[in-house]
C-alpha cells in the first residue's frame, strides 16, 4: 500500500502531493549544478525521515554504519568485485556518513560507485579472457553461491580465481542447456559486455536514488528515495496511463527492440512499426537524432515517451529485410489495459466434469487510482474499485453467478482508500481497516456506503506475494467471516503505510522550479478489525495448495530490518457468518483428497522437494559428469514440460484464470463452498 492520507505532522508536505506528480515531472530543470541539488536532496531527505517515519528514531552513527554496509552489499552482494582494501578505505568513513548527509554530502556514493566501476571494468576484461580458455569440466572442484560463505577477496590472485570458476560456472550452465560451446562463449561474451555497458550509462540521479534509498532501507523495508523518473513510472503504475506511441521495449544485444504493440496506440493507429523491429536512434519533431544504440533502456524510454500531442521520429531498422526508416509518430494517452481488473464467467461443467456452477473471476491485479483524474473531476478517472464494480455489474447483466474468485496473487498493493472501496462492495458499511499514527492515535476507516455490491459465495486468491493493500481486503473478508482464502500458507506480510511527500525546495530560492524527486515513507501501521497487524505474519490462507513460490524466502519477515508484528485493540463489526470452523474442516478435507491423488500436484511437490534440498547449498560442483547425473532423472520430463509451457504461454499470459490444474482446484473449492451453503441454508429452513 503507498499511498495514504498523511498523518497530522506530514499534511503539511504532502497537501499537494499529487498536484506535483502531474507538473513537477515534466519541469524544466534549474540551471544548476548537479551536486548542488544533490546536496538540498540529501538534507531534505534526512530532514523528512528525521521527522516523519514511524519509528522516530534518529539518523545517527549506528544508522551510519548500517548504511555503508547496505550500499556496498547493494553494489556487490556476491563479493565478486570489491577487495578487502576497498571495503577498508570504506569502513574509514563508516561513522561520518550521517553527519555528511546531513549537511548534504553525498559523495561517498559517487565514489564508491566509481572504484565499483573501476573494479567492474576490470573483471568483465578478465572474464573476457576466461570465456575462450579450454576449462577442464572433469576437475573435481566446486563453486561457492551463498556469498554469506565468502569474504571479500584479499588481493588480486584470490579473485582471478574467484572470477576462473565464476566464468566456468556460467559456462557449464549454458553446456548443461545443450548449448554448442562456441555459442555459449559468444553468449557470455555478450552478456558480461552488456553488463558493463548497463551500469556505466548509470547517471548521477539513479546513483543518488540507490544511495538515499539504501539509507531510508535502514529504517524499514518500504521507505525510499524516488528520483523524478521512478517518481514518474509510480504515477504512471498508479494511473494505468501514460503519454508516449504505445510499444512495448526491450533490451537485446545493446539494441532497443519493440517487443509489442499496444492496441489502441499510436504505433497501433500508424501500422507501420512492428514487434521486432529495431529502434536505432530517436529525434524530436524538428530536433537532431541521437543515437539508441548501446544505449540503456531506460534512456531510450525517456526520449520516446513525452506530453501527448507532439511528434517524435524513430529510425527502425526492420526485422524483415533489415531496411532502415524513418517514422513521424504523435504521442498519444495509453491505457495500460493489461494491469486493470478484469472479469471472467467461467461455466465450470466445461472444466470440471460432473460440476456444475457459474463462478465469476476478477482478477485484481494492483489498487490502483488516478489521484490527479478525481482531484480535476474527470468523470472516468481510474479506479480499481470503479472497475470492480463495474465487472459485478457486468456479470448480473449477463445472468448472474452462483460465485465470485477474486484473484489477488501477486497483487503488491496500492492506494489504501481504494482497498477500503473494494472491501465496501462485498460488506454492508462497517470498519474496514484500523491505522495507528506515530503518536499512537488510532484511526479506525469504514465503507461508509450502506449495503454491498455482491452479497453471495466469495472465494479469495492469495500467495506470498499478496501485500499491503491485497491484505487489508483479504483480511477484512476472513474477520468478517465473509468467505474463505485460498493459496500459500500466507500472505507477505507487509502491515505498514506509506505516503509520496514531494522532495520540497522552496526554502532554497535557488532551486525553485527543479524537481528533486519525492520520499515514500512509511508513516503509520494498519490492522486487521481483529485487531491483529498483518505485519511479518501477513494473512493465513483457510486452505493451502502447493505452490514452490510458497517455500521461497518471500515475505516480510525475511526483509532487514522489517518492523515486528503488533497488535491494538478489536473494533466493533458484525461478522456475515458465511464460513465456519465446520465449513473448513469439509472444504479442507475434499481437496486434499484431490491434491493428493492429483499428476500435477505431485509433480509440484517433487519440485517442492528438490527446491527445498538445494535451497541451503552453499557449493555447486563444477564436474560435468556429476551436473548432469543430477539433471538426468528430470531432463526428459522438464523438456516436455517446457515444451507444452512454451506453447501455451502467448495465450495463457493474456488469459484471466486460464486453465490448469492450480486454477481447476480453486474452481473445485469453490463449488464445494457454493454446495455447502446451499446444504446448509436448505437445512436451516
């Protein structure tokens, strides 16, 4: 969840908050030096973190050190570049580094990234040279992965060796894959060339976006520094639309390649650019071109996209017959469609035979909502609980549903009061989430609209991946008794808020005009009802499906420096009473009798299985022979897999709750809990 109305201290920064997300972005900037604004960056940001974030603690020399440690693991986490010289001539400044940037001296950052450059440069020459020498792949040795096994190599020799097995490594991987080995070398000579071209093009703002995000990092996992850039791609993720021609990029052998055309954009409307197609350089309407070649994607994406109405000229150089041409495209407004709720009637005798039932499926993807659209009155801003809605509308107008999935997996969150919306559709007016302030005041928010959208059967999906936002809704239904989860064991459990403040300058007259980025910072914790905080713990499903995402290091409370779960008091609700600790108990025990007798299922705990045996490795053998003897009972049948995978995926990506045999079991449940209740109600009369 990032965004919220400011607790009292904090209204004053953030009043405007979103006003500036729509002008400050495309400002001109200052005619001033780079570290000066850096500077009023840096004091401005300790100054707010000092004063806002939730812990009230202060950026002191304890704070100091735990930020040299985190911007030097954050710049070389698997020790393969930095010596132990270099982490010592750092540790000389390891209690300086917060009275520096509290009178705005960033340069520590500046050059540490500069000696991990230096040092960079340095390795991928040297990995250069290893790719074409013969290694011996029947060599008894092995390579260590856990970097926490590793301490930074004390001279030049140890970390040749380090870099020898590095590239041996990669190159048996690549072998393992059925790789010729001329062309896995030129794989590799491409992809250490490429990752040497990409952190060069790093600019200076993205330096100082990594530097004071890993000194917010030391207070929670969610706070962060946002250069104007990544401040423009979170309105953008929140307003599901941009200005630009409306294609999808990427990056492929230092070359920009159009990887889709967005229906309904201009390249769509133009017809002339097309999905492989190579963008070589990007001119403005009158302006010179410049050339994208080798050129970091991000870049390239800031040349093309621009204020709707005005021209940009791209030189393609096309797949077909490699013609180069020119194209004059008019920026445009971009839906982006594909990250907006969705819905489905999915008649479940055509999957699940001998059942029957009409479930409709939203997928939910993200709570989004175009603060600037409602502030201005537009009449369609976009919002997720608009568009919720309007799917439940839908499925009345096409006949009904004897059920609703809503589908939240991978759902990391968003706009709270679009959380708090989404929750009133399905509940009749009552709290919906409860928020503590810094001071510990305790604010209770309620739907506030009498009666519920939808009153029937509601199943809600979730995985480890379900944060913030996703949590208070799927809370909210469990307390209420409202339906029942399904998925991982848990949610991620992420129970703080945050608020965008814009980065102020206007006590520095001189820098009136420039943008110096935004702070999302975490202000407040939200509760559960219950009265529980979903924080670390998250929100327990009622049945647990195997899924390996479920047994990764994924969560809040394997994040540094997480805040610890909390509880405050119950607010008074009026649970529905549409689950049952007997309802469970029916619904659990019918569907692992399915899982259990299930191919697929099996297969997924196989793979659970082995994930689980390698997850504490810290070696891997280098011997050819012993890799691929761990990788023969599994070959046949993962080819295949990848196979049927591969040719499903175009359709299955694009498809809401395409058909497999996760999604056929929510289904099942579902139609269990639609008989279930039936049972019950035909017995209460």
């Amino acid at each position: 969840m990032k965004l919220n109305p400011p607790s009292k201290a904090a209204s004053a920064l953030s009043l405007c908050m979103f006003l500036l997300l729509g002008t400050a972005i495309f400002a001109q900037q200052a005619n001033v030096s780079d570290s000066a604004s850096d500077s009023v960056t840096a004091k401005r940001v300790c100054a707010m973190v000092s004063r806002f974030h939730i812990s009230g603690k202060p950026i002191n020399d304890e704070v100091s050190q735990k930020l040299m440690r985190r911007f030097i693991k954050q710049l070389d986490p698997q020790k393969l570049y930095f010596y132990k010289s270099d982490i010592a001539s750092f540790e000389a400044e390891k209690n300086q580094l917060d009275d520096k940037l509290a009178v705005g001296d960033v340069k520590f950052a500046y050059d540490a990234f500069d000696l991990y450059l230096k040092r960079l440069q340095e390795r991928m020459d040297y990995a250069q040279q290893l790719v074409d020498v013969d290694h011996d792949f029947t060599v008894d040795e092995s390579i260590v992965v856990d970097a926490k096994e590793l301490d930074f190599a004390k001279d030049q020799s140890e970390m040749n060796e380090r870099w020898r097995k590095r590239v041996k490594f990669d190159l048996l991987n690549l072998i393992l894959e059925d790789t010729e080995l001329a062309k896995a070398r030129e794989q590799l000579h491409k992809r250490y060339r490429n990752n040497l071209r990409t952190m060069a093009q790093t600019d200076n703002p993205e330096k100082l976006e990594m530097y004071l995000s890993a000194l917010t990092h030391c207070f929670d996992p969610h706070s962060s520094y946002m250069s104007p850039q990544t401040l423009e791609d979170f309105r953008i993720s929140m307003e599901l639309s941009l200005d630009g021609i409306g294609a999808a990029l990427r990056s492929e052998d230092g070359y920009t390649v159009v990887a889709e055309i967005v229906p309904g954009g201009a390249a769509d409307a133009d017809g002339r650019l097309k999905a492989g197609d190579k963008i070589i350089a990007v001119a403005q309407e009158d302006g010179d071109f410049v050339d994208v070649v080798e050129m970091k994607l991000s870049k390239v994406v800031r040349y093309i996209r621009g204020k709707r109405g005005t021209i940009v000229q791209l030189r393609v150089k096309k797949e077909k017959n490699s013609a180069v041409e020119i194209y004059k495209l008019t920026r445009k407004k971009i839906e982006l469609s594909t990250s907006e709720v969705k819905g489905k009637i999915i008649e479940t005798g055509e999957r699940l035979p001998g059942k029957t039932g009409r479930i409709g499926v939203i997928s939910i993807p993200s709570f989004y909502r175009d603060f600037r659209g409602a502030q201005r009155g537009d009449e369609n801003f976009k919002s997720t609980a608009r568009d919720v809605r309007k799917v439940l509308y839908d499925f009345r107008d096409q006949g009904g549903v004897d059920g609703i999935v809503i589908d939240l997996r991978f759902n990391g969150g968003g706009a709270l009061s679009e959380a708090i919306e989404v929750s009133g559709l399905f509940v009749d007016e009552g709290p919906v989430v409860q928020v503590k302030q810094p001071d510990g005041e305790r604010k209770i928010h309620s739907d506030v609209e009498p009666g519920a959208v939808y009153t029937g059967p509601l199943v809600v999906v979730c995985n480890r991946l379900s944060a913030s936002a996703s949590e208070i809704f799927a809370g909210m239904i469990k307390d209420y008794k409202r339906g029942i989860i399904i998925g991982d064991t848990t949610t991620h459990g992420k129970g703080t808020v945050q608020n965008v403040m814009p980065v102020s300058n206007q006590m520095f007259s001189f820098l009136r005009g420039q943008d110096l980025g935004a702070l999302k910072l975490t202000i407040n914790q939200f509760y559960r009802v219950n009265g529980d905080s979903t924080q670390n713990r998250g929100v327990r499903s009622d049945i647990v499906l195997p899924s390996l995402i479920d047994n990764m290091d994924l969560g809040e409370s394997f994040l540094d420096d997480a805040m610890e779960f909390d509880k405050t008091e119950v607010a008074q609700f009026a649970p529905v009473g549409m689950v049952s600790q007997q309802i469970l108990k029916r619904l659990q025990q019918s569907s692992t009798q399915r899982v259990v007798a299930d191919k697929e299922f099996k297969e997924t705990q196989e793979e659970i299985n082995k994930y689980l045996k390698k997850k504490n490795q810290k070696t891997i053998s280098l011997v050819e022979a012993e890799r691929r003897k761990e990788l023969s009972n599994d070959k046949e049948k993962e080819d295949k897999k990848k196979e049927e995978e591969d040719k499903k995926k175009a359709e299955a990506d694009k498809e809401i709750f395409k058909k497999d045999y996760y999604n056929d079991e929510i289904l099942n449940i579902t139609v269990d809990y639609l008989n279930v209740l039936k049972n019950m109600n035909t017995v209460q009369r």
